[in-house]
C-alpha cells in the first residue's frame, strides 16, 4: 500500500521551468531536482500555511522585504519559493543568498505577470506529473503543456491552448519572438482590445465556437500581432476551448490545418478528464482527495464483474448487502456523451448519496452503474424508480438520458444478476427512445426474447441446418428469401404488411415465401418451427 501512495508524487522543478519556459518565470537558484507535492500561496499578513514539498508563491512583497519570507518557507519544508523581481531588482543578490542558505529553490517572476495565472499554470504542471506517476507509464494521455509542444512541432508554429474566458491553460515553448497578444495571454493580461473587437466583428469566435474548421488570421503589423491558425475545442456540441498557433517567421508544416483538427479532439479528451477529476474532488471535499471517489469506483466495479467479494465491499463502505439492493444503469446518449458522461456521473453521485451514503457510483463503457443497497423490504421497486425518475429529470436539461432498473437482489450473490438484467432492460430500451426510465415489468418480452436469441446463438448444435441452408443459397444466388420469410413471420402472416415493410408488391413476397419453404422443407402451420424459425433467423445468421 505504501509503494502505491508514494508513486503519486509532483513535479520536479526542472520539469515545471521547461515546460513554463522563460516567459513567466526564471531560475534565480535551482539547488536540486526537488519535487513539488503542492502550491501555496504565502501572504505575509496571513499565517504561513506552508507543508513539506510545497512551491510557495510570495504575492505582495518584493525585494529585500522578501527575504525573511523566503527563509520562513524554507524552514517549513518548502522545496521553492517565487517571488516577483525587477528588471534591474538590487534585492536579487540578497534573495538568492536567503535561498542558497536556507537550501530552497527560488524562482523570479516576470513584473507583468498575474500570480492567479502563474499558480493555476503550476497547479497544472504538478496534478499531469502526479496523474501520470500514479496511473503508470502509457496509461494517461499525457499534459496539456505536452500537447502543446507536440502541436508547435507538427505544425511550426508557436502554440497556446485557451479555455472559452480566454485564459491560457498551456502553452508550447518557443525561442522564436512571440508577438505581443501571446506575451500578454501568457501573463494572464488581456490582449489589444482593438483586435479582440476585430477578431469579434469579423465573427472568429463564432466560428471557433460553432465547428472545428481551422480559421486563418491575418497579420496585424500596427498591431504588433503576427498571423495565426485557430480551431475550436469541442465534446460534441459543447465548447471547450481553442487552439492558437501563432507564425513563427517560417512557413506553417504541409499537415498543418489537419494536425490541428486531430489536437483539437485530443484537446478535448484532456479536458474532460481534468473535469472529471474535478467532479471527483467536489464529491468529498472534506478529504480534499479523489481517492476515496476512485476507491468506491473500483469496489463496484470489481463486485459487478465478480472479481471482488460482496463482503468485502460491503465492509469497506459500511453497507449491509445482505439486505435487498438493486443495480441501475445511465446512459447519455447524443455527439457530446462522453463530456456529459461526466457531468452526468457527479450529478449521479450527489442524489445517490443523498439517498444512502453507500450508495456507490462508476461510470465504465460509456454508462453508469449505481449500486442503491439496503432498500426497504416492502416498497423497494418504488423506492428505486421514484429516485431513478428524479436523476433523469435533473440530467435532462443537460441532454438525453436513459435508465434501467435492474433485478431487486435479496442479497449480496444477487447483485451481479441485477446488474445483467439492467444490460437487458438497457439494451430493449434503446429501441424505445421515449422511454426515459425503463422496467423490466415494461420490456419483459423484449428483454424475453433476446434471453432466447442469446440461447440459440450460443448453442449452434441446437440450429436448423436448413434454415443456414438457405442463408448460404441467398448470398450464392443474389435472393431474398431468408428476409423475405422473416418479414413474413414478423408480420404473423400479414402478406400486405409484410411487402410494405420490404417495399415490394405483395405477390413477390409470396413467392419468395413459397420458394423458401420449398427449399428448407419447413411447416409454417407448425406453431413450434414458426417459433424456431423466427429465432434462428433473427440472429442474423450467415453462411460459412
């Protein structure tokens, strides 16, 4: 357990001075590859909340007046300290003196930058080193600053990512000149606001808003502004932000306009996992951690594949699963499903626990799953389908949404067969899209029917060879007669109907009928080969 908590650590200082670069920050005194756990901001009015591993940000003093904070944060444990410094600051020789004595690191700030951009640049940084050191080599997508390089690098450009307020969340490095709006971006300062009029008036940002087209800017030289690229992020119809690559005195790459539209989409993976960490971290803001969130995840998850004991997950979230539970399952539907997957799961999350605290909640293929344990013993499909229908009204307005109820399991073995009735129940739903909340009580036959299909297929001994026969014969000959009959069956012997659904004449389907019992040999006045029949050729059968 130790190794586990002790891979998700920070970043190194170097790695947070190459990927910031040169233009918010510079190396005063870099004494070690210490890592940083956390940032702080240190007020000298305030009481120092400095802990071990912690990057202390030193906001409303400079100069010599920094000294004595410098050296405070160091005896706290803090492994760097960054504080603002002139051009021509006489006070730089006596911090790094306070900072070699003391054995920290001590970074200085560019005058024009805001310490709210600065910390929220470092804040990112440190959380992509430890979601990387904890999930593994190759098991994360990586940082945003990383992406930004690796977009600066197939396009040739200088690149910076922006969220929809037009803050900079990352940005490549780069030892070409940048132009005046990027230098100001990156400090956290507003761009010309005659451009960004411009830039409104000629419609950019509609169009960065309404598709991921890549948008061509022109050069502005009055303005100190070079040309650029731009393309919207987006998760569906959702706007997440935009891409900016600014011209770096040579031409843009051949594959630049399609690199930038295959980032933008990676861009948006990013994003939606930083917003999923995010709701994690809001659903147990006294820990101030997301493990315990993963943790519970992990547990149901593990319980519905039967890798882990139910009395094991019992014990860890204080729930009695002998008692009567049942297993629902959401699913958001629509372009944008994976970001409202997100959001769809916190919302979840809340009325669950609202309801019991162990309650668990994991989102997994693209759903997600709720374990609602001890229910009452009389009233339990009530309870179940009164709290489902609330989750679904509060989800609407962020989209389709649809649920299954599964199976009330008596007790613990009986989960997992709550949860594969829920699948089915899912799975019948689907067909039905005004149905919002289903039932097994609703969907009983359907979800009937695919238990018989699922026996058949997976029986292949048990199959009418003559019905594979005459598969075989259609995709020999170019006919029809295997769909033709299915139709028929499917209609109850409804010829007319039947050739409608097919858009043929009535009498073509009843050759096609005729020919078919002819070639296989089967008695459709036969209840039981009907029956079969109409089984095995819903399986959609092919010949070998």
């Amino acid at each position: 357990m130790s190794d586990q908590v002790g891979a998700a650590r920070g970043a190194v200082i170097r790695q947070l001075l190459l990927t910031l670069g040169d233009e918010l920050v510079e190396p005063l005194i870099v004494p070690r590859d210490a890592e940083v756990l956390d940032v702080v901001i240190l007020d000298p009015d305030d009481e120092p909340g400095v802990q071990p591993g912690d990057l202390a940000l030193l906001i409303g003093v400079r100069g010599r007046a920094a000294v004595p904070l410098v050296r405070s944060a160091a005896q706290r444990g803090a492994v760097a300290v960054a504080v603002k410094i002139g051009e021509r600051d006489t006070a730089v020789e006596a911090l790094r003196d306070a900072a070699r004595e003391a054995g920290t690191a001590l970074l200085g700030v560019r005058p024009g930058a805001r310490w709210e951009q600065l910390e929220a640049l470092l804040r990112a940084v440190v959380s992509s080193a430890r979601v990387a050191a904890s999930a593994g080599e190759g098991q994360v997508l990586g940082d945003l600053f990383g992406l930004a390089q690796t977009i600066a690098e197939l396009t040739g450009g200088i690149v910076s990512i922006e969220d929809p307020a037009y803050r900079v969340l990352a940005y490549s490095r780069s030892d070409d000149a940048v132009d005046e709006l990027r230098r100001l971006s990156i400090l956290g300062r507003e761009g010309p606001e005659s451009y960004l009029s411009m830039l409104r008036g000629w419609g950019v940002y509609q169009r960065l808003r309404s598709g991921e087209d890549v948008v061509h800017l022109d050069e502005r030289a009055d303005l100190g502004i070079r040309r650029r690229l731009a393309v919207g992020i987006h998760a569906g119809s959702q706007y997440l932000g935009t891409i900016w690559v600014q011209h770096a005195g040579r031409d843009f790459s051949p594959g630049a306009e399609q690199a930038l539209v295959g980032a933008a989409r990676v861009a948006a993976l990013h994003l939606i996992r930083q917003r999923s960490e995010s709701a994690a971290m809001m659903l147990d803001p006294a820990s101030g951690s997301s493990a315990e969130v993963r943790l519970r995840a992990n547990l149901l998850r593990g319980l519905l594949d039967g890798r882990v004991d139910p009395a094991t997950v019992g014990e860890q979230v204080d729930a009695d699963l002998r008692r009567p539970s049942t297993v629902v399952i959401f699913a958001a539907r629509g372009a944008e499903r994976e970001l409202r997957l997100t959001e769809l799961t916190s919302l979840i999350s809340v009325h669950a626990a609202a309801y019991r605290r162990a309650a668990l909640v994991a989102a997994s293929g693209g759903r997600v799953y709720v374990l609602l344990p001890e229910l009452p013993e009389s009233g339990a499909r009530d309870t179940v389908l009164a709290l489902t229908r609330e989750i679904v009204t509060a989800a609407r307005r962020r989209g389709q949404v649809q649920a299954a109820i599964g199976a009330v399991a008596a007790g613990a073995q009986q989960i997992a067969e709550s949860r594969r009735v829920a699948e089915r129940v899912l799975a019948a739903a689907v067909r039905h899209p005004d149905v919002e909340v289903a039932t097994l009580e609703e969907l009983r036959s359907e979800v009937l029917y695919s238990e018989l299909i699922d026996v058949v297929a997976g029986h292949p001994g048990i199959r009418d060879p003559r019905l594979h026969g005459l598969v075989a014969h259609d995709a020999e000959h170019g006919s029809r007669f295997a769909e033709s009959l299915r139709a028929y069956l499917d209609a109850f012997g409804d010829v007319a109907g039947a050739a409608a659904e097919m858009h043929i004449h009535p009498n073509t389907l009843r050759y096609r009928v005729r020919r078919a019992v002819e070639l296989t040999g089967i008695d459709l006045d036969d209840p039981r080969q009907r029956l079969v029949t109409t089984l095995q050729l819903h399986l959609g059968d092919k010949p070998d």
